[in-house]
C-alpha cells in the first residue's frame, strides 16, 4: 500500500489561494495525499470569490476556513511531507518549527486580495490563479510514488547535511 504524504498550503491570509490549492488537491489527489491549508495571519472568512470559482468547478468546499499555521507546528502535531509557500509573504515571514522534515517550496501565485479591480476584473483575476493553482496541483498529484519518496528523502538529507554544517561551524 502507498504512503499517504500529508501536504499543507500556505498563505499570509489564508483565505484563498492556499484555500484553492488545498481543495483542487483534495479533488485531484485519489486519496494519495492528506491536504491542510493555514496562514500567518488567516482572515476570518475564505474569499467568496475563491468558493464560488470552486462550487462552479463542482469542487467540494466543505470544511474550508484559515486557519493559523500554529496549528500545524510543534512537537505534538503530525509531520508534514510537503509545505508549499502560495505566496510570497508566508515564504518571507518567519515560520514556526515544522515537525519532522518536510519538503518546502514556493509556488508563488499573484495576490488576488491587493488588486484593486471592478468586480468583473476581480473573477478574471481569480479565474486566472484558479487554472494556475490547478495545473501546478494536478502535475504534482501526477508524480510517482517514486518520486515523492525521492522528495521526501532528498529533504530529510539537506536537513542533515544543514544540522552537520551548523554543529561543525
């Protein structure tokens, strides 16, 4: 039986790429991934512009709220195989320790929450980060097994050779 990886999404509000992400993941994983989503700083409530493009898509939405990355770090929290950055704020800002040693990345994606637009501009720009989010999940729910191990493992290593050159320095 394959391993299920865990894979968390995050985004400085949390209220819709990474909302995005995790749902288009959840859809296209065929149960190979567990998905989560958080933010540094979550709004209270996802963009409804975001829901809408999913619920149109015909992508299950239920359970989606921010929430803070918090929840996700810490000693008594499962371990995550994958992070993805969705922006470039969470990327930059100082993240709490992830447990066990996950492969991070960032998959920046233009933030829809800045731009200024009539409301027609505005789901033109969503529908935009909506197909990009989607082909990146969809490429990356299509690695094989193989290569997610290679991943995983490839992270674990430069985590080790960082802890060898910092208690060598």
């Amino acid at each position: 039986m394959a391993k299920v990886y865990r894979v968390l999404f995050l985004c400085q509000f949390n209220s819709a790429r990474s909302i995005m992400a995790e749902a288009l993941m959840r859809h296209w994983a065929g149960g190979r991934f567990e998905v989560f989503s958080a933010g540094s700083d979550p709004l209270p409530e996802c963009n409804p512009i975001a829901l809408d493009l999913l619920t149109k898509a015909r992508i299950p939405t239920e359970g989606l709220h921010p929430k803070s990355w918090n929840e996700f770090a810490g000693p008594d929290v499962a371990p995550m195989d994958f992070i993805f950055h969705t922006c470039d704020m969470s990327a930059k800002a100082e993240a709490p320790h992830w447990p066990g040693h996950p492969m991070i990345a960032h998959w920046g994606f233009p933030d829809p929450q800045g731009f200024k637009g009539s409301e027609v501009e505005q789901r033109a720009l969503f529908n935009l980060l909506f197909g990009m989010i989607e082909r990146r999940v969809r490429i990356f729910c299509s690695l094989p097994e193989q290569r997610l191990a290679r991943l995983t493992a490839e992270a674990l290593t430069a985590m080790h050779s960082e802890e060898g050159w910092a208690a060598a320095g």
